[in-house]
C-alpha cells in the first residue's frame, strides 16, 4: 500500500483545507496514462470516487486512488518538495 510521508501529509492538510475540501476531502491520484513513463493526475477532491482505494496517514492525512494508480504505487512512498516560486511537486519512491 501507499505510504505518505510527513513531508506529504502536511502538503495534503495545507491544500484541502485550502481549498476547503472539507474533513473527507484529500489529495485523488488517477492513472491517466500507461507506457514506458506512466502518467498520473492529481487533484483535491472533497471525497474519494466510486472504487477509489483510500490511504491515510497516521496524522489524517487522505490520499484517493483509482484502480491503476493503487496497482503502480503500491509499494511507494508518496513524498513532496517546495520548488522556488513556494508550488508543492509530488513525487513518489520505492519504501525500503
């Protein structure tokens, strides 16, 4: 499964209360596009779609995937940078 890390967890909390996506809300992860470089879209929902797979973090954090996104990422660790301009770029890595 998933796991988010705290750098993640404090992104998540910061955009769906930002967005105020609600105490359900959280960040969604759908596979947009399989092949040599897999393409993933995410997105704040208020809630998790039909078939979604939820993970949490121990602080509460939610994440959504779809089907193929809960396949790909499976045995990931879900971490987040801050780029110059302050913007959160997501990015996962193998859990050891």
């Amino acid at each position: 499964m998933l796991a988010i890390d705290d750098s993640a967890t404090a992104a998540i909390t910061t955009l769906t209360n930002a967005t105020g996506a609600g105490p359900g809300g959280g960040l969604r992860i759908t596979l947009e596009a399989l092949d040599d470089n897999p393409a993933f879209r995410l997105e704040i929902a208020p809630a998790p779609a039909e078939g979604d797979k939820t993970v949490a973090s121990e602080h509460g954090a939610k994440v959504f995937l779809d089907d193929g996104a809960s396949r790909l990422l499976a045995d990931m660790v879900l971490d987040v940078r801050t780029d110059e301009r302050g913007d959160f770029r997501f990015g996962v890595y193998p859990q050891l």
